[in-house]
C-alpha cells in the first residue's frame, strides 16, 4: 500500500511538472504554424501519383491536378510552399502542399506528375529529394 502511494504520488508530481513546462504559442493559425518551419529542411525518398487520382479531391478539399506543382506531405500545414530538389540530378521545383501523405513507408513525399516530371523523376518512380520550406501561399478569396 505505501508504495502504491508512493508511485501515486510521483505519478502526480510529473503529470503536474508537465502542466507548468511552457509551450510555444502558435498565432495566426496556419500561417503562423508554417512561419515556424520556414527553412526547415528534410532529405529522403520521393515519390508521385497520377492517374487515378486525378480530378478526385485532396484532403485540402481543393481538387487534385496531376499537372500542378503541388505535393503531398504528412505534417505540413497546407499552402506551405517547399523547395525539392532531386540529388540525383540536382533539378529543383516549387511546390505546394495540398494533401496528405505518403502513405508508403520510406517516403517522405508524393509530388504531383507534373512536378516529377520537372525533376526527372517519371521513369524511374522515385528519387532522393531534399525538401526545404521556403514559405506559405495565402488562400485567395
């Protein structure tokens, strides 16, 4: 019994500790979500889609255009604008994020066709990419 209180007690001290550490303060919604990772930087394998995707809606809600400059990332907050560069053949494009993925393990992003296409990437289905954010595009209304 006294050490079940013992391990309460401590269990307590923590989870009010956690409460106290102090948190960043996101303002401006998503703009200022991805104003804290501008110039971030993150290298691994990339990949595209097409085809079957195109004309179906993005989890942006906007629709996907496999001729568009625009890719699919994880965690981005949509409208950030990355930088990819192909290692291989050092071609770069701009980009926006506008959907989620991808959802194959490994990969760190899909890019529309008509951006793989910029980078030569189209025959061989993926590349080692460095990806750099470089800004937010503001939603027009």
């Amino acid at each position: 019994m006294r050490n079940l209180t013992a391990v309460a007690l401590a269990a307590l001290v923590l989870l009010a500790a956690g409460c106290l550490a102090p948190r960043p303060v996101y303002r401006g919604g998503v703009r200022g979500a991805a104003s804290l990772v501008t110039g971030l930087e993150q290298r691994g394998t990339a990949s595209f889609y097409a085809g079957s995707f195109h004309g179906r809606q993005t989890a942006s809600g906007e629709r996907y255009d496999m001729n568009a400059m625009t890719c699919a990332h994880r965690t981005l907050p949509f409208g950030t604008l990355l930088e990819v560069e192909n290692l291989g053949n050092g071609s770069t494009v701009t980009v926006r994020v506008n959907d989620r993925g991808p959802y194959v393990g490994g990969r760190i992003i899909d890019l529309s066709r008509g951006a793989a296409d910029r980078l030569g990437m189209i025959d061989s289905g993926t590349a080692d990419v460095r990806l750099r954010v470089i800004g937010f595009e503001e939603e027009e209304r």
